[in-house]
C-alpha cells in the first residue's frame, strides 16, 4: 500500500510538473484580450483601455492570472531570460488590470487605490511563485532587480494604467518578440509629443518624469544605454523632425526639462 501511494503521488507531482512546464509561452489569452480591449491613439504612439470591456470580460483574464500565478519559481528559473521577461511584464500589466477592476468604475486614477500609508504598487493582492506579492515586488523586486535583465526599456513595458504612462501595447510580450517590442515601444513613447519633445524655441528637452525617475536604469550600458544623454540621441529622430535638432540631441548636451505626469486613468470611455 505504501509502495502505492509513492507511485500515485510520485506520477501527480510529474503531472503537475508537466502542465506547469507547458505554461503557454505565447500568452495568447493575454493577446487576445488586449487585441480586443486596447485601442491606439495618438498615431500608435498612445492607447486606452476599456476597463469595462475588460470587466465583462474578467472570467478571461481571471484565467490567464490563475496560470501565472501557478508557475513554480523552479519553472520559472529554468526558462530562457526572453521568457523570465516577457512572463513577468505580462504579469505586471495583467495584475496592474485586476488591481483597476477591484475598484473600477468608482475611481479616476490608480494612485485612489491602496491605503493610508500604503500605495497601489505595494498592495498585496496576488501570489507569484507561491508567495504574496505586489507590483513593486514584479517591478522592483525581479525586473529591475540588479544583474538580472538591465534593460531600461523595460520602462516602456510596465504600464501603470496612467495617461502619462508609455502605452499598454494590443500585444502581450513574447519571448520571440520581446526585443523588438520593447524597442519599439521606446520609439513609439518617445514619438509622442504630449510626453516627450523637443522645445526648439527653447532649445531644451522636454521629457516624461519616467526618465528623471529611473535616470540610473540609463546608464549601465545596455545596448548602448550608457547614460540619459545617450538614449535620447538614440531616438533623436523621434523628438525632432529636424535634422539640425536631431543632431543637437545626439550631441548630448541639450538642456533637459521633465513634463508634469498625468496620472489620470488611460480608460476608453
């Protein structure tokens, strides 16, 4: 009987082993949520969502949180970091979505939510690898944990429900793209002008907070990412339609001014 009972738990561990290690790395029931509930604005460069939309379909999006949240953390380690990636902005997006439903439609942005003394982003109200966890915790805590990815355009990926926030893509974030999709969303937050600019009477950078925020996450050389400077050279083209502009920018020694944030919900109504 003993020796029974082993097999039978020894063959439900391999099961669920096996379900857990064919997590659907294309996120498609992410993908097609977003698809349906995201609209792009602004020339691509923006977009809203349709939180009610969403609402309507919460039994979805319920579903896709329940099969992040079973991944086991040794799952999660023995993936590719393209995958480690593309999982964990997902999952911020997804539960950042969950979190704007617990109290939508009775709230005008998502700094409302959480406590006295606590913000949204350190609110636990989901488990990741077993453990409560908060956004901060997938922020914070993996993404931009030291060593681990370095990438600064994961700033273009998280999104926190905010106007002034980079676009929530119509798109989950894939493994195979992931690259691509974050480079492009760089391209696509620096092209829009309500948030980043070039003032060419006043010579001057005018960007999005993000970058005085996480100015540090810009310069350990990523790709190129070796400073604030260098990035925006980077995306000259993008901040200016003029060659002379562009190439003052690349220069690097362009005066830099940060926008006032808009931290209203990126709702469609």
């Amino acid at each position: 009987m003993k020796i029974f009972k082993t097999i039978l738990v020894t063959a439900t561990a391999l099961v669920a082993s096996t379900a857990f290690a064919q997590f659907d790395q294309s996120h498609k029931a992410f993908d097609d949520l977003l698809k349906k509930h995201v609209t792009l604005i602004s020339n691509g460069n923006a977009s809203q969502i349709s939180y009610a939309g969403v609402a309507r379909d919460h039994a979805a999006l319920t579903a896709y949180l329940d099969s992040v949240s079973a991944v086991p953390e040794a799952t999660y380690k023995s993936w590719n970091k393209n995958q480690q990636l593309a999982f964990l902005i997902n999952a911020y997006n997804a539960y950042t979505i969950e979190l704007i439903l617990t109290k939508y439609p009775n709230l005008k942005s998502i700094r409302d939510l959480g406590g006295t003394f606590t913000k949204p982003w350190g609110v636990k109200f989901f488990k990741l690898f077993g453990k409560e966890m908060t956004l901060d915790g997938i922020e914070h805590g993996m993404i931009r944990a030291e060593g681990v990815f370095n990438d600064p355009r994961i700033h273009v990926g998280v999104v926190c429900a905010s106007i002034g926030c980079p676009m929530l893509r119509n798109e989950a974030f894939t493994a195979e793209r992931v690259d691509a999709q974050l480079d492009d969303g760089m391209q696509r937050f620096l092209s829009d002008k309500s948030r980043n600019r070039y003032n060419a009477e006043k010579k001057t950078l005018e960007i999005s907070k993000i970058f005085d925020w996480y100015k540090k996450d810009f310069t350990k050389g990523y790709k190129g990412f070796t400073s604030l400077e260098a990035t925006l050279g980077k995306y000259a083209d993008k901040l200016s339609a003029d060659p002379a502009a562009q190439a003052e920018i690349k220069t690097g020694k362009v005066a830099i001014s940060y926008l006032d944030y808009d931290w209203n919900l990126n709702d469609k109504k």
